[in-house]
C-alpha cells in the first residue's frame, strides 16, 4: 500500500532476519542500519499515497515500527528523520485537518484534534532534536544561535552537510516547533520565544533547496508573514500567488492561503476564485481515483509525488466548504 512491493518484500525479510539475529547486537545493529537506509528511500512512495483515509489509518502502524527499530539502534539518523517527517506530516495532514472543523467560525474551548496535533508534533520535535543532537547540536545551541545575525546558518553549516537527510531533518524540525507555536498561540509565550528558531531552521535548508518537499519553503513563508505579529499580508499575499505560479498542481499550497488569509481576513471574493479552481480539481481527481475503461493521466497528475499534498488539500477544501456554506455570514 505505502512502499512498493520489492522494498516491502525485502524489509520483511530483513526483520525477518533480525528476530533470527536478535543474539548478536553488533550485527542486529547493521541490518537495522541497512533497513533503515531502505526505509528513508521507500519513505517517498507515502508522498504517492492519494487516498486520504488509507493514509490516517496506515501510517501509525509504519511510525511504531520505525519506533521499535529505532530503540534497538538509538543513534539511527536516517530513522530518526523519518520519524521526524512522519509526526510532522501526520500532525499536519490528519489532526490539524480534522482541527479546521473546531476552528469556525468560533474557535471551540477544546479539540481533540488539537491536542493529537500537539501530540505528534511533540513527538516529531524529539525525534528531530534527538537527530540534531547527534550532530552536536543542542536545543540549547539553537536558543543561543538564535540572538546572533546568521547564528544558527552558521551552526547548521558547521553540523551539517547538505545530504538529503540533513536538509530534511533540520526541515521537519523546523516545521514540527513552528506547528506546535501556532496551535499554542499565546498560551505558551516562552514556546513562542523560540520563533526564531523556527525559522532560522527553514532558512537554512530553504537556502540549501528551495523547492524542497514541493514548495514546503513557500508555504511556511506565506504562512509566516500573514500570521505572525504586525504581519505583512500584502507579502504573504505575494509569495503564495508565486507559490500557485511555480507549483500549480502542489493544491496545499492554496489551501494553507484560503485558512491563513481568506479565511482570517475575511476575502470573499478571493475564496471564490479558490472554490471554482479546487471544484474542477476535485473532479479531475476523482475520475483518476475511480477507474473508468480508457483513462488517460491529466498532467496534473504527472508527478505521482503530489498525491498526498492533492488529498490534503481535497479534504480540506471539503471542509472549509462546508464550514462557508453554513457560516458564510459570520466569516465574510
């Protein structure tokens, strides 16, 4: 379902082979390193999983499972970058969904759904600082780094190289911390503080790969500028509409707009200009996922990478909808 079948079949005959290795601890150790590495390249296959439900429902199983390897080999940075990446995205693309439901047009006293979030996005940060500090990078070392002009890219480059794992743990890291401020809000101003770090993380690697995880750097930016305190909107404004140019078939990204700008501000007009583009997205979408005789792929759906994003921001469209279509006067 999530990995493709020959990396599936070699990793259960790999643990397989573990249980019959579990006396020998130096050499349990190497075939979890093996397994892991296996593990972080089959990892971009979730990204093609474009059904919704099969990813709430499959991934914690994966995310345990990395978890009873990782405590057999507790220094693994590959699996603690996966780790990392799977909390964070689960947090985002499943609790923080459902959370939108709690949000308008009156925010609710609680929501279970918030506190999932915070959940794994607390269990992502950990697993991402467990990463960093493998590197020789302390919490500490961040919350110093961050008083000084360009501290942390100069922590960072000392630290780190510029492999693929690296960029993405210090990326999720970055987006586990700046997920749990903006759900604590001003509940936990000493969190807040921290900001900085946040941020001087997703420059760092946004400066290493700005297309990383398919405009993710956009994204945080757009979302950054429009909510922060005495936040520039016109700039937000500016950097998701170059966001829609460069990714047109990453939908996250209008998504993530419609709730920190259309929504917050009010912009009618402007959700129904997302509404009638995501309409048309939903049903090209649909008829790829119900097989018909004679299909041919749209090339919206070119690189099957999007597929995860394009279910998010489906199901979120389909919230948001629903919420405008009973709340329109208390939002616009």
């Amino acid at each position: 379902m999530f990995w493709e079948k020959r990396l599936l079949t070699k990793f259960v005959y790999l643990s397989f082979l573990l249980c019959l290795l579990s006396s020998c601890s130096s050499i349990q150790r190497m075939a979890i390193g093996a397994g892991s590495d296996l593990l972080y390249e089959a990892s971009t296959s979730l990204e093609e999983e474009n059904n919704w439900e099969t990813f709430k429902q499959g991934v914690p199983g994966n995310l345990k499972l990395m978890e009873v390897l990782l405590s057999a080999k507790p220094e693994d940075e590959k699996l603690l970058v996966n780790l990392a990446r799977g909390y964070a995205g689960y947090a985002f693309g499943i609790n923080e969904t459902l959370y939108l439901k709690d949000l308008y047009p009156d925010k609710k006293d609680y929501s279970t759904h918030k506190e999932q979030a915070i959940v794994n996005y607390s269990k992502a940060l950990k697993f991402g600082l467990r990463f960093l500090a493998l590197r020789g990078i302390s919490q500490k070392d961040l919350s110093t780094s961050m008083r000084e002009k360009d501290g942390i890219k100069d922590l960072l480059d000392k630290n780190l190289s510029d492999s693929s794992h690296h960029l993405t743990g210090a990326l999720f890291t970055g987006y586990s911390l700046a997920g749990l401020i903006n759900l604590y809000g001003k509940d936990k101003m000493a969190l807040a503080g921290q900001l900085p770090v946040a941020k001087g993380l997703f420059d760092w690697v946004c400066g290493k790969d700005r297309n990383i995880s398919h405009g993710a750097c956009d994204i945080f930016y757009g979302g950054y500028e429009v909510s922060k305190p005495f936040g520039n909107r016109s700039k937000a404004e500016g950097i998701f509409k170059k966001f829609f140019k460069e990714n047109p078939h990453n939908w996250l990204g209008r998504m993530v707009y419609a709730q920190y700008f259309i929504m917050e501000g009010g912009e009618e007009e402007d959700w129904q200009k997302q509404k009638l583009f995501m309409k048309k997205a939903e049903r090209l979408f649909q008829d790829k996922v119900k097989w018909m005789p004679g299909y041919k792929n749209h090339k919206v759906f070119k690189n099957p990478n999007l597929g995860f994003y394009q279910a998010i921001a489906l199901k979120r469209y389909s919230i948001l909808n629903e919420i405008v279509e009973k709340h329109k006067d208390d939002i616009f």
